[in-house]
C-alpha cells in the first residue's frame, strides 16, 4: 500500500523515508496514555483579582491634602516663634505613615494614595513657587 507523501506513514511503513515530511516516532507509541504529572496534587491556580475600587486612594489623597493645609494653618497660627520648625516639619509626617502603609495589604491602597496625594501636592507647590519667582523677576509694569 502506497501512501500520498503527505500522508504520516503507516506502522507497516516504519522506519519513514527520509525527507522533509519525515516524522520521529511517538515517545508513547505503544502504551495507551502519556505517564501522570509529577504535579497531580498541586493546588489549582487562584483566580486572578477582579478590578479594585478606586475609593481607598482617593481617600489616601483627600487625607494627605487634608494633612498639608492643617500643617500649613498650624504654622501660620504659631507665626515665628521657637515652635514654628517642629510645627512646619508635621507636614512630614504624612509621607512617613503613608510609607508605612505600604507595608499592610489591608491599608496598601490608602497608602498609596496618601504618598500620591502628598507628590502632587509637592508639584503644586514647586510650580506656584516658579510662577511667583518669574513674577517678582520680571519687576513692576
């Protein structure tokens, strides 16, 4: 019995001709199934985590700038008296617990959006700060 070549040869054909459609034997050939996984007792992979509110960061930054504009109110209240850089450096305590919520899955995204909140706010700051610098260099009139 002849074959068409693109056919796999038959078993009464082994070994195949050489060529380009030639094929190597089947590592199972003879036996009805492939030997079990070493891993047959694993666990299931768990499913992936469905989409996560944005809620407890937007906490974090409504937090982190509630921090700031008390800091801010604190050492406009204590004015330039011997207390004012223990207040002035509150305002960098909120960073630091931001930092440290990191660390705990149940307040990670708080933290997160504490440090967020804390950044944008730093932006903020350094671009009024350059926008009132070019003002003042550019003189009256």
């Amino acid at each position: 019995m002849t074959n068409p070549p693109h056919d796999p040869p038959g078993p009464e054909e082994w070994p195949p001709p050489d060529g380009p459609d030639a094929q190597p034997p089947s590592p199972w050939a003879g036996q009805s199934a492939a030997p079990p996984s070493p891993w047959v007792g694993a666990p299931p992979l768990a499913p992936a985590p469905g989409p996560q509110s944005k809620k407890p960061i937007v906490i974090g930054i409504l937090i982190s700038f509630a921090s700031l504009v008390v800091s801010s109110l604190a050492t406009r209240l204590v004015g330039s008296s011997d207390v004012f850089g223990a207040v002035a450096s509150l305002a960098w305590i909120t960073p630091l617990v931001g930092l440290g919520m990191l660390f705990h899955p149940r307040t990670r995204r708080i933290g997160l959006g504490v440090l967020l909140g804390f950044g944008i706010m730093l932006v903020i700051g350094f671009a009024a700060c350059v926008a009132l610098i070019a003002l003042y260099a550019s003189g009256p009139g």
